[in-house]
C-alpha cells in the first residue's frame, strides 16, 4: 500500500493532462509563432489554456502570461512591478512566511536600495490586517501576500487585505501568491482589487514547467528576460505548448468541482487528523485547525521524534510526507514559517507536513495513520 501525503511540494498528473500533453508533443508540435498551419494548430493550446484560465479566475485572457512555473511567476511579479515602477516609491511590503521565490525577491530588492516591511503572523500563520494598515506609507510601490501558507496551510485574507491596500492608495500593486490555493479555494483577483496573481500547474494535477501570472490590465513590468517577443513581451522565449496545454487542462477539469474537492480534501484532513489524535498521545497542530486552515494541508510536530527520521520511517512503509516545503527541506535551516508561527526548536525539529489531494482516499488515510503512530511511537521509545 502506498499513501502519497506530499501534495504541497507535487501532485500527480491526471490521466487526461497526460493524453492533451502527448498529443500536442506527438501530432501539434509546431511552433506557436510560427505563420503556418503546424503553428496555428500550436497556437490553439495557448489560446485554450489562457480562456480556461481567464474564465476561471474571471479576468480578461490578454491578462494572463504563461511562465515557467510558480518561481518564474512570483519573479516576474515582485521584481517585475518594483523595478518597472520604482520611481513611485521604494517602500514594499510582505509577509514573514512567504514561499522564498517570494521572500528571495524581496532579499534582493532591499540589496538594491528598496526598503521591505514584512508583516509578522499569529500563532497560527494568519497576518494582522491593522498591522497591514499601519505600515502603508505614500512611497509604498508593492505588497505581496501569499494566500494559503504551503508549510502550514494559513489562509491569509487577501480579499480584505486588498480593500485596506486600495482604499489607503489604489496605485499601490498588490500581487498575491496563490499557487497553494487556486483550484483548492475560489480566488476572484479582479473582483477583490489583486493586480498580479501567481499559478503553478503542478499543484492542481497540471504538469511540472508551466505557471501563469495575472497581470491586470494597465500593471506594468519589468520582463526578467529579453527576447522574441512572446506573451505580449512580458515573457519572451517559444512557449512549453504541451505543458501549457496541460495546465489548461487541470484547470477545465478542477474548476467544475471546486466545492466539492474541498469538502473532500477537507473531509480527508479531518478524519486524518482525529485518528492521528486518537493513536497518537503527543501531537501538536502547527497552524491553523479545521476548516480555519487549507483543505489540504496539515502541520503537526511530535514533540521527542525528529521529524526528519519519522519522515525516512514513514518513507520505508510507502507513506510520503514532507519536513517543511520541498523547495528547502534538503538545506539544514530551520523553517522561517515555523520560526514566525512562534514556535521552539524542538517543535520545528519535530514537524511534518502533510498535504492531501483528491486522489487520496479513505483507506490511504487509515493506512498512512497506523503507519504514523507505530512510527512515533517506536522512535519515542528510543529518543530520536
Ligand atoms: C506557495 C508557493 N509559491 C511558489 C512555489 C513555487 O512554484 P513552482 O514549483 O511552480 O516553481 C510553490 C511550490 O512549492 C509554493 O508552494
């Protein structure tokens, strides 16, 4: 038996993504800027990827940018939006548990003269809006708010946020980083005033290699590169057709049944985290509890076993979690977002993180229970 509970760092590539990917690789394989019929047939996939997702999110298709992934969108966003616009201001303003393609940005642009407020969280990952409101300033060019917290699952109030942020300066941009939430929440960017909005396909059962960025109508960026010429100059270089393709396709196939897969990841989360707390004496929620948090992500230490050992433990008996997000958890520094949650060494030292999708089931979860606690309890017993 086999539970994949990593569903944060990737998700497996449905059956149909793989067939529309196959396709555009085996019979359209052309050029999209290319002037003949093989690059009209390629041309179609992007067109086809870009409505499903304009729709999706209820923006313009001329809107979104095809990149190469959620890192290529935040890059493209943060440095993008500051540079091109920097003489409006140097003041930008994130978060402490932003995902580091964010919070890296930031790093880079404060050794450029840019001043970076970061907002602190709760202990249960969830920023202050009055904290938010405070640290508006006139020369503020940029905020930047990830939506749902891939280590911990918090919910950040984006929508709300975005309300203080327009009503204290509407040419302040607000870019959200929503590649843990879309397909898992409903997410409205136009509606709620959010002018730049990062996707990834590999986590909506998409294709590794394609992302997207909503850049508002009337938003200006900095390209990162210089090239050909592609997606309206923002992103030059030949589109990844076949990825885009399947991007577009999770997207058609997630966004009938949103409610539904989150009642499901939801339900899945809870049953998971009752039976952890029934097998297990010693565990702490790292985060936000229940529906406060992510349908589909769950962060608990078990105080006296190293996380990382637990998670080999688990590794040998086909459970796969995570210590943390993918994207650090091979570099020995403990979390930021853990840190900024408040919580002791120990406590980081003992977390793991798992993360469900929708083709995980009941008897996975029950599996991946069992194996947890003899897990926890074995290496307690001997104080790893
Ligand atoms: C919140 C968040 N932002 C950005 C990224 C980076 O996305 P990608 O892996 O597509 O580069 C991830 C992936 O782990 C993420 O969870």
């Amino acid at each position: 038996m086999e539970a994949y509970l990593d569903n944060s760092a990737t998700t497996k590539v449905l059956p149909q993504v793989t067939e529309i990917m196959a396709k555009v690789h085996i019979e359209d394989y052309g050029n999209p800027s290319a002037l003949h019929q093989k690059g009209i047939e390629a041309e179609k996939y992007l067109n086809y990827t870009r409505e499903t997702i304009a729709a999706f999110l209820g923006v313009k298709e001329k809107e979104i940018i095809f990149t190469s992934g959620g890192t290529e969108a935040n890059n493209l966003a943060v440095k993008g939006a500051a540079k091109r616009n920097r003489r409006r201001g140097t003041h930008l303003l994130t978060t402490k548990i932003e995902h580091p393609s964010v919070l890296n940005c930031f790093q880079k642009l404060a050794a450029e003269g840019f001043e970076v407020t970061y907002l602190t969280v709760n202990r249960e990952g969830i920023i202050d809006l009055e904290e938010l409101k405070h640290s508006l300033r006139p020369e503020t060019l940029l905020v930047s708010i990830i939506h749902v917290n891939n280590e911990v699952g918090s919910i950040e109030p984006v929508k709300e946020a975005a309300a203080i942020i327009k009503e204290y300066n509407e040419k302040i941009i607000f870019h959200v980083d929503a590649i843990q939430s879309v397909g898992r929440l409903t997410i409205k960017p136009a509606e709620w005033g959010i002018d730049l909005l990062s996707m990834s396909a590999h986590k909506l059962h998409g294709p590794k290699g394609a992302g997207a960025l909503y850049v508002r109508s009337g938003v200006l960026l900095e390209p990162l590169l210089d090239g050909g010429g592609q997606e309206r100059d923002l992103r030059p270089g030949t589109e990844n057709v076949a990825a885009i393709a399947g991007f577009g396709k999770a997207v058609e196939l997630a966004a009938p049944n949103i409610d539904r897969q989150r009642e499901t990841l939801y339900s899945l989360k809870k049953n998971f985290y009752a039976a952890v707390k029934e097998k297990i004496k010693e565990v702490k929620i790292n985060g936000p509890e229940d529906e406060k948090g992510a349908p589909h992500i769950i962060n608990l230490s078990f105080p006296g076993v190293k996380g990382e050992v637990l998670l080999h433990a688990l590794e040998g008996k086909g459970v796969y979690v995570s210590t943390g997000s993918a994207c650090h958890s091979r570099q020995s520094t403990p979390s930021h977002v853990l840190q900024a949650l408040g919580l002791k060494k120990q406590e980081i030292d003992s977390a793991l993180r798992f993360s469900f999708s929708i083709l995980n089931d009941g008897q996975q979860i029950d599996y991946a229970v069992k194996i947890l606690a003899e897990a926890v309890n074995e290496l307690s017993r001997f104080g790893h």
